[in-house]
C-alpha cells in the first residue's frame, strides 16, 4: 500500500519511507556497537512493533535472538482500565540475557514502564528500550528509553505497523489521516 492507494484517507505524510530506513541503520549501529559481545535478545511488543523489528533485525550487523509479547491496558473501548494484561509472553527464559524491548511508539509511557519492570524482575543481565516513535508531550511517567528513532507531536499517526482500526499498519511510511476517515 502507498500513499496513492489511500485515496482521501492520507492528510500528510511526516516520515518518508527513506527516512525511516536510514534512521534505523543509524539505530542498529548503535545498537551493534552497545551489544557488541553481548548476548542480545530483541523482544517486540505485538502488533505495532513487526515492522521496526524486522528492519532493525535485519539492519544489525551482531548475532541476536528474538522473542515477541503482546500485553494490553485497555478494558472495553478506548479507555485504559488501568491494568495491563500479558496476552503473549515470553517464550525465552531472559535470565542473564541482555534484553532490548522494540516499540513502535510511546505515548504515555504507563504499559511500557510495567513491562519493563516485569521482564526487570525476570532476572535479565539488563533491560534497555528501542522505540521508534516517541510523543515527549504526552509521556506520563519517566521511562529511559536508550534508543529513540524519532520523536514526534501528540498526534495521532498510522503507518510502518502503527493502525487505526486494524488498517494502515502496511504502508511504508508514517502519516496522519484526514478527518473524515474518524467520522
């Protein structure tokens, strides 16, 4: 999907398909250099992390393993119940290993900062984040997020896995919607 199939949907495009890809060979040296020797493991947060785990995961140059969870905060609707679920968890026990959480964004941070603290009690050599996508604005608690792709306004924004309703997660670059797709 490109921006020519969405029609009327697309409002603007904020992160170009180059851009993207050169911020995340420019993560994954970082990455590389920080992990050198070290026995990494990429833990992504399903959905919206697929697709800047799997570039990020073919971009480093270091052996590594990966492993995926899924967790929720959200009761019924959009509202938060304030308890975070784990619908997936870890299949690799993450004792001793250097643990990189992959997000796609953060928001308020809040499911995030109780992840970390989880996979923190497991035992793990260290925790550290990658993010790609970050909203400082609306950030509730304070999270070290060691590896930030871009950092970006408090707007709502679909694109390289991020959704709305299911959809848009495939289209190579980041963008807003136009206002009648929410109507």
């Amino acid at each position: 999907m490109n921006a020519e199939d969405m029609g009327t949907d697309l409002q603007e495009i904020f992160l170009t398909e180059e851009q993207i890809r050169a911020r995340i060979q420019e993560m994954a040296a970082e990455i590389d250099r920080d992990y050198a020797g070290k026995d990494l493991l990429l833990v992504g947060v399903l959905r919206g992390a697929i697709m800047v785990m799997a570039d990020l995961s073919r971009a480093l140059k270091n052996p590594l393993h990966m492993d995926w969870m899924a967790v929720s905060s959200y009761g019924s609707g959009t509202k938060s119940s304030g308890v975070v679920r784990i619908l997936k968890d870890l299949d690799t026990d993450i004792s001793g290993r250097h643990v990189l959480i992959v997000e796609d964004i953060i928001d308020s941070g809040l499911t995030l900062s109780w992840l970390k603290e989880n996979l923190s009690s497991r035992g793990p050599a260290s925790v550290e984040i990658a993010t790609f996508l970050r909203k400082p604005e609306a950030v509730r608690v304070d999270i070290d997020v060691k590896y930030v792709g871009f950092d970006i306004a408090n707007e709502f924004v679909v694109g390289y896995g991020l959704d709305y309703a299911e959809k848009y997660r495939n289209l190579p670059f980041v963008g807003t919607l136009a206002p009648h797709v929410y109507a």
